[in-house]
C-alpha cells in the first residue's frame, strides 16, 4: 500500500511538472530570425527589432502567438519570404504588451516588408495595436507596411486597432497584393483609415469588411493615390473622414469600383460615401451608396476637379444619403454619365461657380429601393430589380461598360431575366432561407450619423431609452409597429430635441432576459 502511494505521489508530481513546463513554455526573439517557428514554443517574446534577413525564410505556424514586450518592428527585409498562414480554427496573433496607443509611444511598430520576395503571406492572423510613429520613413503602416514588394498575399485576417499616418491597418507602396475577406476595423490614420494604397501599387481588394475606421484627413476605409486598383465585392460601414471621403477616398486614380455595400460612413467636409479627387477616371458599377452623410458638399459622391476627364456610374443604387450642397452627387468641374441608376436627379447638383455636367443616360430610376434587411439586401418588390443592364454603350466616349457576373456575397446575375442594380442581386432562394432562419436579437439604426432623425430597427416590441455618453438617459420611445418586408419587425424614430448638442449617444434595448446597445453619431 506504501508503495502504491509513492508511486502515485511520483506520478502527479510528474503531471504537475509537464504541465507547469507546457504552460510556461515560451520564447524571447530579437535580431536576425528564419526558419520554423512552432506553437510548442509559443508565445514568442519580441523584446527587440526583428529582421528576417535577405535571401531567408520564416514561416509562423498556426497557433502561434507573437507578442512585442515594446515598441518594435517586425522587419522583412531585401528578398527574403515570410509567411504567416493560420487557418479557420487556429489563429496567428500579433500583438503588444502595451495596448496604449500614442503619437509617440505604445503597440509595436508593425510587420514591415521591405523589398520582399514574392510569395509572402499572412493569412488567417490578427493584428493588433500596431502603432506607426517615428521618423517620415517609418511613420505609416500602423499594422501592415510594404514597399516595392513584388506579391503580398493579405487573406482572412482581422486587422483591428492598429495606428499610422498614412495607411492604419494597411499600406502599399510600389507594391503588388490581394487584400481578400479580411475584418479591417477601429484603425486610425492621417490618410486610410483602413487601407491606403500608393505609388502605383497595383493590388485587388475585395470581399472584406471595412467598418469603424476614422482619418483626421481623408480616406476614412480606403485611400488611393496614384494607383489603379480593383474595389469589389466590400462592406465599408461606418468609417469617418475628419476631411474628405468617409468610405473611399481617391487620387490621381483609375479604380475600379464594383459591387460594394457603402452605407452609415461620415464625412466633416466632403462626400459621406466616396470622393473622387483630382486626375481620377474611375468606373463605379453595381455600387449600393446609402445613408452616408457629409457636413458639405455631396452626400453620397462628391466628384472633384477633373477637367478633360469622365466618370462613369452605371447599375447603382444612390438613395438616402445627406449633404448641405447635394444629397445624392455633388460634381464640380468634371464631366459624369449615370445610366441604369436609382438616383432622384434633384438631389444632384453641379458646383455653382465652377461648373460641371452631369449626363444622364437610359434607365435611371428614382424610387426607394425597399431593401429587406439591414445589409441592404433588395427586397421581392423593390423596383432596383430587373432594373439594371448587362451592358451599355456610351457613344459620347466611344466605351462599353459591363455588369460583374457575381453581386457583393457571389449569387451569380442575374437571377431572373435583367440584371439588378446595385450591390445585391435578388435571390429568392436566399430571401426564403433567411425567412427559415431562427430569429436573432438585433438593432440596426440609420442613418449613422444623422442630423436631423434616425430609423431604429429591431425586433423586439419594447420602449427604446437614450443615454449619453455619460450615463444620463436623455431620452425615451415607445414602439410603433411596422411589418418589415421580411417578417415583423418594430420601428422607430428618433428626433432629438433642439437643444440636444452634437455628440456619441447609446440607443438601448431591453427585456426581461437579455439587452443590447448601440452608438448612434447626432450632428445638431
């Protein structure tokens, strides 16, 4: 019997030990680093500036945890590879022991490619609190840096919290990437709140989610300047520009901006949705552009100096969106042709004194869209249905445009005889499994941020209260019941009083078992 206790002393003593060495297993990094990096070994401990040196590789596998113990880069340098690559259940994380992000201290200094060999990936990582200060050289690319980079594949990643002056989550220079089904959100920038995308890079971004960023200048989810790049298939939600541009922000650009959800983002000055600057030739095709709003000029597109130069906006939907000059599209001196679009043309206007023309082509429509859910989604009845047009010609310019083969979630178009306008092409089979769907606690509430009153959406039947951002309750609704287009839902309208001042209020909802919040963004 004694010895039967021994041993099974011994033995817990050894679990013990193999359990206290699996917990505390970790490794610091700093230098010159290549080769395998495994989660047996994780966390890794950055406790200096990393290089992954030329003509070498390091590849990160997936569980792995990179943590910077201070204000480091992560360097790639002159033709070596790096690849990050997680996968669905199993992550790679970036991040920093100091999560306080300054103009001069906190996160770390970011994953920096520098002249990289083609084939680098990150995919399926999280980045976080990447704070790009310092000299002008180094003081962009808060998560993400690459210049002159020949290919940089940037997949599946949730990039969030993340700082620089040009470029928060990510920025190219010279440089050549997919940027694809990323969750680029709560980054903050000069230029690109989320992306910003330079010096003739060339790079398609398409299918992310691109929501909550804020410049203090322009380009609130994305920025492009003197590049030409593909826009397709995003959700920009909710991004702020201080300046110009809340969602999209262009320069000296050809973009091509296709089959993307741009609603709720805000602009201080110029247009809400997106801002075509100076030099900008962009096609903006299948385009949902709602409820962005601008403190000036257009709402939903403000179309810069562009002299000797046409724009062109075909199968669109431009609807609900505000601004002191014009709602819907502002143009000034530059020459725009708008076909198959759902826009109210008295909510277009060309700048005064400088002047402008807006043509308008075959089948534009001025309707409500009717949408069915808060994504935006059309609705059976909406009239943007078998509205839009698989091609149109513009003899004026002697140039063919052509609708995408898939909408923003990939149905196929169309799906009845004629295409759809906007970002989404009705699927009936979609709209009868959602119906299908057990019910989910939500609130959506547009536009936001609003000026006047907002639209809140829930499904709960309960009276709605208001708090400041201090606490304070300022205000309170009771519920009005409305059918939705899809099931019933309950309604409400917000109308401040007067004397409420500008500012963050919390719309809250309650019931016996569970309540949510949501920020709402009031503009007296």
């Amino acid at each position: 019997m004694q010895i039967c206790k021994i041993m099974i002393i011994e033995f817990l003593f050894l679990t013990f030990l193999l359990t206290f060495d699996t917990l505390s297993a970790q490794t610091e990094v700093s230098g010159e680093v290549w080769g395998v990096w495994d989660p047996e070994a994780s966390p890794y401990l950055v406790t200096g500036e990393l290089h992954v040196p030329t003509d070498s590789c390091l590849r990160i596998m997936p569980g792995c945890s990179v943590i910077f113990q201070g204000h480091y880069k992560f360097c790639v340098d002159n033709n070596a590879i790096f690849r990050a690559i997680g996968n669905e259940t199993d992550s790679i994380v970036f991040t920093a022991i100091d999560t306080h992000l300054t103009d001069s201290t906190g996160g770390h200094h970011g994953i920096r490619f520098y002249t990289a060999a083609d084939g680098c990936s990150l995919m399926y990582c999280k980045i976080k609190y990447g704070n790009a200060i310092g000299e002008y050289r180094d003081n962009t690319g808060g998560g993400i840096f690459a210049r002159n980079t020949d290919l940089i594949e940037i997949s599946y990643n949730k990039i969030i919290n993340n700082k620089g002056r040009y470029g928060g989550g990510i920025i190219l220079y010279g440089t050549n990437s997919r940027i694809f089904q990323n969750y680029i959100s709560n980054n903050r920038a000069q230029y690109g709140g989320g992306i910003s995308i330079e010096d003739h890079s060339e790079a398609i971004v398409s299918n992310n989610t691109i929501t909550n960023n804020y410049v203090t200048g322009e380009g609130g989810g994305i920025f492009v300047g003197y590049s030409n790049n593909h826009i397709k298939n995003n959700v920009i939600v909710g991004n702020e520009a201080h300046l110009n541009g809340g969602a999209i922000c262009l320069y000296e650009s050809d973009a091509k901006i296709i089959n993307n959800l741009i609603s709720v983002n805000y602009a201080h000055y110029d247009a809400g949705g997106v801002r075509i600057g100076e030099h900008s030739e962009p096609e903006i095709v299948n385009n949902t552009i709602c409820y962005n709003s601008a403190r000036f000029d257009g709402g939903g597109l403000h179309i810069s100096d562009n002299r000797n130069r046409y724009l062109l906006l075909f199968n669109n939907i431009i609807f609900g969106n505000s601004g002191s000059e014009a709602n819907e599209i502002f143009v000034y001196a530059c020459s725009i042709y708008v076909c198959y679009t759902n826009v109210d043309s008295n909510e277009c206007k060309t700048d005064p004194l400088y002047g402008g023309t807006i043509i308008y082509g075959p089948g534009n429509i001025n309707s409500d869209p009717i949408f069915s859910d808060s994504s935006l989604r059309l609705s059976e009845g909406s009239p943007c249905t078998n509205a839009g047009a698989e091609s149109v010609y513009i003899s004026l310019w002697d140039t063919v445009l052509y609708a995408p083969d898939e909408d923003f979630e990939g149905d196929l178009r169309p799906q009845d005889n004629f295409w759809d306008m906007g970002a989404d092409e009705y699927n009936p089979e979609y709209i009868e499994e959602l119906l299908q769907k057990p019910d989910k606690f939500y609130v959506s509430v547009y536009p936001n941020p609003f000026n006047s009153s907002c639209r809140i959406e829930t499904q709960l039947n309960s009276v709605i209260e208001i708090y400041d951002i201090k606490g304070g309750m300022v205000d309170h609704i009771n519920p009005i019941h409305n059918p939705c287009s899809i099931g019933n839902n309950w309604k409400y309208t917000w109308v401040p009083s007067q004397t409420l001042s500008s500012g963050i209020y919390f719309i809250k909802i309650e019931t016996t078992s569970q309540f949510i919040k949501k920020k709402v963004i009031y503009l007296n």
